[in-house]
C-alpha cells in the first residue's frame, strides 16, 4: 500500500480525493498497489466528508510521518505551499502539485531538489488542466525541435469572452459566473490579468526549450482592456478575440509574450469555446498538434493530479526525468521587437481623413467596418511590423484621432 496525503480541500483538492475514493480499485490495478489517503490538509473543516478523521491542520503530521511517500500540493500560491514542497522534497517525499504559480516562479529550484533525492516532482495539472501536455512534450515529441506553441491557457478568460460574445452578458456577470463554476483563481486578477497564462507558457517554454523562464521576463496583457466594440470588429474581420499565450523558437533565444490576440476563423483557436483549453504545438519533425480538452474545473484537474500520483508510484524507484536548468530571462526577446499585424479602433471627426492618414503613417492598412458602428468610429489592421515600430507610428497617429483600442493580430 502507497500512503499519501493532499495539502489543501478546495475545488482541485476535493476532486483529487472523489477520484481516488471513488476508483480506488481500477487505479490499485493499474498501479498495483493500494494508494491509500492517509492525511488531508486544510485550515478548514470537512465533517462530511467520508475521510473526515484523516484531515489535520498540521503540515508537521504529514512531512515527519516516513509512512507517507506522496504529497499532493493543491493549495495554490506560493505560501505557504513552495515551503512545504521544499521540505517534502527535502524528506524524500515525491510531490505532485497542480500549482502553476509554484512551478512557474520555482520549478527549476525544485527540480534541483528532487533530482537531489532521487524522487518526482510532476506538474501535469499545472498546465491545460486535463489536457495532457507536459508528457507528450517532455517524452513523445522529445525527438524535435519545438519552433512555437500557441494556446488558450486560461479557461476563466475564455469563458468569460465566450459568454461576451455569444450572450451579450457584461464582464463582471460572467466572471463571477466562472467563479462559481470553480474555474477561476483565488484572486481572479490572475485570470483576467494573463498572469495564470502567462504562468503556463512560462512552464511550458522551461520545459521545452530547458532554461527557466519566469514570468517577470514575458510581456503579459490581460482581457480587462478587451471591449465589446473589439469583440465585434474582431468578428466582422473574420475571427475572434482570444488571450492568446505563444512561444516560439528564435535563433538560440525566444520570443515569448501573453496577450489578448485577433485569431482568424481560419485557425482552430478561434473556436475554442467556454472553458476549454487548446494548445497547437509545432514540431520541426512532428509538424503542428493540436491539445484540446478542460482547461479548469474540479475533476478535470483532478484527473491530471491522481495520474501524476500514480506515475510517482510507478516510478518510485526509476524517478521521471523532467528537468530544465535555472535561468535569468535572457533568453527571452524583448518584445519591443516581436513582428505581428496590428488592430486599431480609433475615433475622428473625419474617419476618411483619418484612414487616409493611417495609410500613410503605417502603410496600405485593411479597413473594417462593424454593423450599428457610431459615425466617428475608424477601425483598420496595418501590415505587419515590429511592436515598437507600431508604437512609434501610433504616436504619430494620435495626433489625427483618438485611439481607443489596439491588438495584435496572431500568428499562430
Ligand atoms: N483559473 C485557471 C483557468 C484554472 O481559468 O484556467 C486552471 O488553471
């Protein structure tokens, strides 16, 4: 029998105990052991709960018990969970944490640790919730060179556009819809600022490209400046807007940035609907994959966390060897310089005089019109260019019209 404990009750931590209650014997018969909960922690009570007599609100209990060779971390945040992962691994223990937060702020430092003590670290959940991602890029598509990864990696900002989008609901309205849903963070300025996604695609860029990259080093734009005029203009161009996280391969460094992004219909991103996830991976070998599933929720992210404890269990005495080594942002771009087309809603007296000057400030630009826009309403999208370029031109333009919005077009 493996004995384990889960440090924290919330929406992923309840499901975490639901699936290895409730599967008790299917998963016994894959790992071929009994895995048995002998700890939770939380602060809270849980008298209901099948397992009530196991909960403690005493971290000591579980990392001093030699019995325990498992800990889930399903809290979130980095305190007081990157120290109690620290001293898990510390004592021997293998951790499986859902936390993207951890991950993206300490992944290569614990790493380290758990190589140090020859037991696992994994992470599966932390990013795309049930989507697998972190082992086919770490073992099944180990034989390419990864040139770019592009996806929606926030399920809260998603539904939340989605919800914009279809059923005209305001943004506070869905918001506090996926916070019931249990989609969104804590604090869900994580969602709707980008720092979740841009948490994921920094796990995700370490992982493959083997250098840490914190999320201090990557441009991150959130959806709160996203309007529904843009919303509209984004559909009469012929795509969506979406919080788009990307990477990719630029000679030996990348270009990294999170930001709400116009993705063309042409493209499978832009039909990514409520709180589902999609990654589209472009190997050199492998060519473009597309991961597609639940991006949040309770049992989703579950189902991703109870795999990673039954790998450790598995793999408890040959440990899984996910590693990258620590890094300081070097060798992420700055993103000045990421070349992308670009969406301009401005406002002008004259809205001809106004595209005619964007013609000649930025070069030929394509025009858009929305149905029911107001008459001083100009949008247009340039040519592609470099951030810093763009922002140099707008400047310029500025003096013609008032700019009230402007977003990448994606490249995906
Ligand atoms: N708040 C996150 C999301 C949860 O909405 O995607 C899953 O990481």
């Amino acid at each position: 029998m493996i004995q384990i404990a889960v440090m924290g009750h919330g929406v992923v931590g309840s499901g975490v105990t639901e699936i290895l209650l409730n599967h008790t014997e299917s998963i016994a018969k894959k790992v071929k052991e009994e895995i048995y909960i002998k700890k939770v922690l939380d602060l809270r009570e849980f008298p209901d709960s099948p397992i009530a007599d196991r909960f403690t609100k005493d971290f000591n209990e579980i990392v001093s018990d030699d019995e325990i060779s498992v800990v889930v971390e399903v809290m979130g945040g980095l305190k007081p969970a990157y120290d109690f992962v620290k001293q898990c691994l510390e004592s021997g223990k293998s951790v499986v944490t859902s936390n993207k937060e951890l991950v993206a702020a300490k992944g290569a430092e614990l790493l380290a640790i758990a190589e140090e003590k020859n037991v696992n670290f994994l992470f599966e959940a932390s990013v795309g919730g049930a989507i697998p991602i972190i082992r086919p890029l770490h073992q099944c598509l180990a034989a390419n060179d990864i040139e770019k990864i592009n996806g929606i990696l926030n399920g809260t900002t998603n539904f939340i556009l989605n919800k914009m989008i279809n059923d005209n609901m305001s943004f506070e309205d869905a918001l506090k819809l996926a916070q019931d849903k249990g989609y969104a963070e804590r604090n869900p300025a994580a969602d709707i600022e980008g720092h979740d996604a841009c948490r994921k695609i920094c796990i995700l860029a370490s992982l493959v490209y083997g250098t840490h990259v914190y999320p201090e080093s990557v441009h991150t734009e959130g959806i709160t400046k996203v309007s529904l005029k843009d919303v509209e203009y984004a559909r009469a161009w012929g795509g969506a807007v979406k919080l788009i996280a990307s990477a990719r391969k630029n000679g030996d460094k990348q270009e990294i940035i999170t930001a709400p992004m116009f993705v063309s219909s042409d493209c499978q991103l832009s039909n990514v609907d409520g709180v589902y996830n999609e990654l589209l991976v472009r190997g050199d070998s492998s060519g473009t994959i597309g991961f597609y599933g639940r991006g949040a929720g309770k049992l989703p992210t579950a189902s991703a966390v109870v795999a990673d404890v039954m790998d450790c269990v598995l793999h408890k005495d040959e440990r899984r060897n996910i590693m990258w080594k620590d890094g300081s942002g070097e060798n992420v771009l700055p993103y000045e310089g990421y070349v992308n087309a670009m969406y301009v809603l401005a406002e002008a007296d004259d809205t001809d005089a106004a595209l005619a000057k964007a013609n000649e400030i930025f070069g030929e630009c394509e025009k858009i019109t929305r149905p029911g826009a107001d008459a001083r309403e100009a949008a247009f999208i340039t040519g592609e260019l470099s951030y810093s370029d763009f922002t140099a031109k707008c400047a310029e333009f500025a003096k013609y019209a008032e700019v009230q919005s402007t977003i990448r077009i994606a490249k995906i």
